[in-house]
C-alpha cells in the first residue's frame, strides 16, 4: 500500500494520556458542580456522585480499552462498529460523526473558549464567534502542519491546565472554611430521579474519555499502550475532579455551592483577590484551548478511515506522511465545524444548542460500541485480546445500561437541538442506498 495513505505509530503512553486528560478536563469542572450540588442533600452525596461518574467513566474505558487493544485502528469507534455490525452501520456512524458529534463538540468547546477570550480581548459585537472561529482555524492549521507538533502544544496546555487546576484545589484546601456547613437534609430530598439528573451533569462533566479510541492506530505498541492511556487517564481526572471538588466544598459548603455563580473565579477571588479571578480565567481559555486541540486531533482520524474503506471517499483517506497527519479529513472537519459555529452564532445560547445537538446521537452510538465488545466476543473468539475487561460480561452490560438511559433523557430533556441532531443523523441514511458498490471490508 502507498506510505501516504498509511500513518506511522509514534504516540508515546504519556502522548496519549495527554490528550485524553486534555479532552476531558475542560471547562465543565468550572461550571456544573453548583448544579450537581443542586441535587445532593449533603457533602456525602455529592462526592459520591462524582464518585460514581468517574466509576461509570472508567468501565466504559475498561471496555474501550479491551477493543483497542483488541483491533488498534485509526478509525476508533467506526473501525469497531464496522466489524461488529457492517459496513453500513459504520458509515452512519462515521456521517453522525462527522456532521453532529464530533463537529458539534468541537463548535460548542470553542464557544466555551470565546465566551472568556471576548473578556479578556473584546473582538465587538460577534467577537465570541470570531474567537471561536480563529480558534478552530488556526487549531486546525496547526494540526495539518504536523501530529508531531500538535502533539506538543497538546502535552504543554495538559500540564498547564492539570496544574491549574491543581493549584486551585490546593489553593481552595489551604483557605479559610466555609464560616457555615449545610447539613445533611438541608437541601433537597433524596430521590432516584434527582440523583440521576445530579449524575447526568456530572458524565457531562466527565466526558471525552473515548477520545483515545482514535490514537489506538497511532500508539506505540497498541495491544499494551491502549489499556494504559486509557487507565491512566481516567484514574488522573478522578483523582483531579475528587481534589476540586473537596476544596469546593472546603470553602463553600454544600449549601455555599448551591448559590455560587462562577465557582471556581470565586474561589480565587475568596483566596488571591481580583488577580486570582482574572488568573482562572486565563487558565479556564488554556483548558478550552487543550479540550479545542485534542478533539481536533482525534476527530479527523475518522474521515481518514471512512476514506479508506469507502473508494467514493477516497481522497479522504489520504496521509500526509511528512506530518503525520491526515491533512484533507482536517480540512473537511474544520469546513464543517466552522458552519456549526455560524448556526451558534445566530443562536439564543450557542453553547447549550451545541450541547443538545450532539448528546442523544452521542450516547446512541456509545451504546452500540459498548454492545459491539459483546457481539465481537462472540463472533471473533480467536482474536487476541493483550486486555479484556474485568468483570465480563456484567460491566460492560451496566456501562451499556447507562448509555441507554442517557440518550433516552437527552432525547426527552434536551429539546429543540436534540430533534435537529436526530434529524441530521437520518440525512445520513440515504447514504445507505445510495452507493453502487459494497463498501470495503475494514482494513487492519
């Protein structure tokens, strides 16, 4: 096969874990802990809420783990539906991908990035979406020049923003407590319904992990690496969010929390003044930027591998091999990120319709990769698999349980830009039949 339309394996573990910390600690850990403490009645629930996320986060990973393992390939997630369930399946996906889940998540982290760029350098009247513009322009010019050098910007805003946030957790540990603690009881009742809206902000908070699907193709040694990356990185965002948010509670209380606006500025206001706020908003544009990057990085993957598999697409599936990197999927992503950016430009709350665009379709093919380790243990039983998932079949059964009843209240919940992702996914299907010959059988 021609060396451009192939990539070379040059991630290290520590490359890996990078992105993956960098797609999943953004701007979320700012943001949705007043809200999940919102529907805990005392500092016991809360934690255990954010517990029992960063649990779910790492059983998912555990099974993502065993299927990257298993079949390493560029194309992450498409690559696994298409062996579990066909071609015509993986095509969907890889539509879905491209058009509402991966480009939405990108649009909406730029959204989030411009929102505290325009303070810091007021652009005018739409300078939020000319931010988020430049940003996924020039993220996505830096991407096309090279993964070598992506894959440095990307180790550096990682570090920056896991000791930012560290530093704010420490920082928040070594103030003065909160001068009263609610008590448990004092907020609101406990209830399955509250508890699992509580849970839902916070996998949202958690999200991105299976980002890492994509580099399996590119890792060092993938049937060893890929468990790594993925155990690793899930047990440091843990390990990260548990430390924030017991420095939240530390200087809040529950009840203190409920009522904070921007938590984590107030918590650097409370501890260094107004230069500590103005410093957590510098750092809150590094984490949107390291989020912003990684999704680049990894979303372009699959175009590539739909170009290969696909002969219509086929100029998709091309390699630079100077740069590692595969130049004309990131331009088509970016083409298609910037017109989500537009649409959230003209929209009341760009970040939140980004949000409900993306989730149910989302978490419907989150389901089925979940359920396609299943079916692959069945129909591929002499594939070796350097790492199985602990506790077979019942954790990735719970996982798939998980993913079920979230697209089902991100269906119900998530409103008007919900419908428009459901609807934009059944575009695809014309695709389906289409086409006038077979697609290809997926390539190792």
């Amino acid at each position: 096969m021609d060396a451009r339309t192939r990539s070379r394996p040059g991630l290290s573990v520590v490359d890996g874990v990078a992105v993956l910390v960098g797609v999943v600690v953004g701007v979320g850990i700012f943001g949705f802990p007043p809200l999940i403490a919102q529907h805990a009645d005392s500092h016991l629930v809360y934690l255990g809420l954010w517990l029992a996320g960063g649990l779910l986060m790492l059983a998912g990973a555990l099974c993502y783990a065993e299927l990257g393992a298993a079949f390493p390939h560029e194309g992450g997630e498409y690559h696994y539906l298409h062996r579990a369930w066909g071609a015509r399946l993986a095509l969907l996906f890889a539509w879905a991908r491209g058009t509402v889940i991966q480009t939405g998540a990108i649009a909406a982290v730029a959204f989030i990035y411009a929102e505290y760029a325009q303070r810091l350098l007021p652009l005018g009247a739409q300078g939020a979406a000319l931010h988020a513009a430049l940003a996924v322009v020039l993220l996505t010019a830096l991407n096309m020049v090279g993964t070598p050098e992506s894959k440095r910007l990307q180790l550096l805003l990682s570090t920056v923003t896991v000791l930012g946030v560290l530093g704010m957790a420490v920082a928040g540990l070594g103030a003065d407590a909160a001068a009263e603690v609610a008590p448990a009881g004092q907020g609101p009742g406990l209830s399955p319904g509250l508890l699992g809206m509580g849970l839902v902000f916070v996998l949202l908070t958690y999200g991105g992990w299976n980002e890492a699907a994509y580099l399996s193709g590119e890792l060092r040694e993938p049937s060893r690496s890929m468990s790594r990356v993925l155990l690793y990185g899930t047990l440091l965002v843990m390990a990260l969010y548990l430390l924030a948010n017991l420095a939240f509670l530390h200087v809040f209380g529950l009840d203190g929390l409920r009522q904070a606006d921007a938590v984590g500025a107030e918590l650097m206001r409370r501890v260094a003044g107004p230069p500590g706020e103005a410093l957590l908003g510098g750092l809150i544009c590094i984490t949107a930027l390291s989020t912003l990057n990684a999704t680049i990085l990894t979303g372009a993957r699959v175009y590539y591998a739909l170009g290969r598999d696909v002969p219509q697409l086929a100029m998709l599936g091309t390699w630079n091999d100077r740069g590692a990197t595969p130049v004309r999927a990131l331009l088509v992503q970016g083409a298609i990120t910037l017109l989500l950016v537009l649409f959230g430009a003209v929209s009341e709350n760009a970040v939140q319709s980004m949000v409900a665009y993306t989730a149910p379709v989302f978490w419907l093919f989150m389901l089925l990769t979940v359920l396609a380790l299943l079916r692959l243990r069945r129909t591929l039983p002499q594939q070796p698999r350097p790492f199985r998932v602990p506790l077979y079949p019942w954790l990735p059964l719970l996982f798939a349980l998980v993913c079920l009843g979230l697209f089902w209240s991100s269906t119900l919940y998530a409103g008007a830009g919900a419908l428009v992702g459901l609807l934009v996914l059944l575009l695809g299907l014309p695709l389906l039949w289409l086409r006038r010959a077979p697609l290809a059988a997926p390539r190792d």
